[in-house]
C-alpha cells in the first residue's frame, strides 16, 4: 500500500502543476497503447475486465487516501473536498445547477472534455472507467454511508448530458 499512496501523493501533486484534464491525457497515453497490445494478445473482453478491476482499485485508493487526508467520511467532508477539487477542473465540464439543498446536491453536466478527449481516441469505455467511475468511489469514501450518489447517463457512454444526483443525510452538526 505504501507504493500506491506514493503513486497517489505524486498524482495530485501535479495538480497545482497541470489541469486534471492533463494529467487523465498523460494517463491515457500511456494505458490506450498497454490495452489495445492486451487486447489484441488476449482478446478485448478479458482485457477490458482487467483493465477495469486494476482501475477501479487504483481509484478506490486514491478516493480512500483523499479521504484519509481530509479526515473523512462525512457529509462536510465532501463538501470540503467539492469546494477545493471542483475550480480544479475549472472549465474542462459545463454544469447546469439543479438543486443545492442541505440534503441534496443536483446538476447536469452538459459538456465535457473528458468525453470528448476518449472520444476522440475511440476509448469511451476507458475514458469511463478512468474518470466516471471514480464519482462513486469519491462518494463512498469521502461521504461516507450517509451520502448517496445517483448516476443514470454520462455524455462518456454517449448520453446528452451526466445526471448527478447526491443526496444526504446530515447528522447533528
């Protein structure tokens, strides 16, 4: 573990370096070359899954050392972290506010450069296993049991838009 939480601390150090968008692009150029070789040496659904597991590990870690970080879990915790990581993506995503009640937390995103960048390297399946996916880690990590993240469509697997939909459960405060 004390390698991934290394690999971790140096990927969010580059954050203040480079825009999140930069350093997915620098990710992918790596792992899109590693996967197609895989798929083509042991066909694309058993890649695809490995690939899958070994990046949904990867951001499981990384979602549970933010959170270590930040002291997590908990409803104000997730707020802390949105309130710092969001002008971090800056305009790579287009919102449109839904709702932002104590208990709940809803918008649309309508554009995405993230989309667009997998899209452009015919890798939307990677793209959602890179970036989406980590939402819900996020989520479960840093919100803790008394948060709740709906998802149903995301412009990555070709929808209109992303629905994100969080509600909450405060605690006394």
């Amino acid at each position: 573990m004390d390698a991934s939480k290394a690999m971790i601390d140096e990927f969010f150090a580059g954050c203040d370096k480079i825009s999140i968008l930069e350093l997915v692009r620098i990710q992918a150029r790596v792992l899109v070359p590693l996967l197609r070789a895989f798929r083509k040496e042991i066909g694309r659904e058993r890649a695809d899954r490995i690939a899958g597991e070994a990046l949904s590990g990867l951001t499981q870690a990384l979602t549970h050392s933010i959170s270590a970080q930040i002291g997590g879990p908990g409803v104000n915790k997730f707020e802390e972290f949105m309130g710092a990581f969001m002008p971090k993506i800056g305009s790579d995503v287009n919102i449109e506010p839904i709702t932002e009640t104590p208990d709940q937390l809803k918008f649309n995103v309508t554009g995405c450069r993230y989309a667009d960048f997998f899209r452009q390297l015919g890798e939307p399946e990677l793209g959602s296993l890179l970036v989406c996916e980590g939402d819900f880690h996020l989520t479960e990590q840093i919100g803790g049991p008394d948060m709740k993240l709906e998802r149903t469509q995301t412009i990555m697997k070709g929808a209109k838009y992303c629905d994100f939909r969080w509600s909450m459960k405060r605690g006394p405060e």
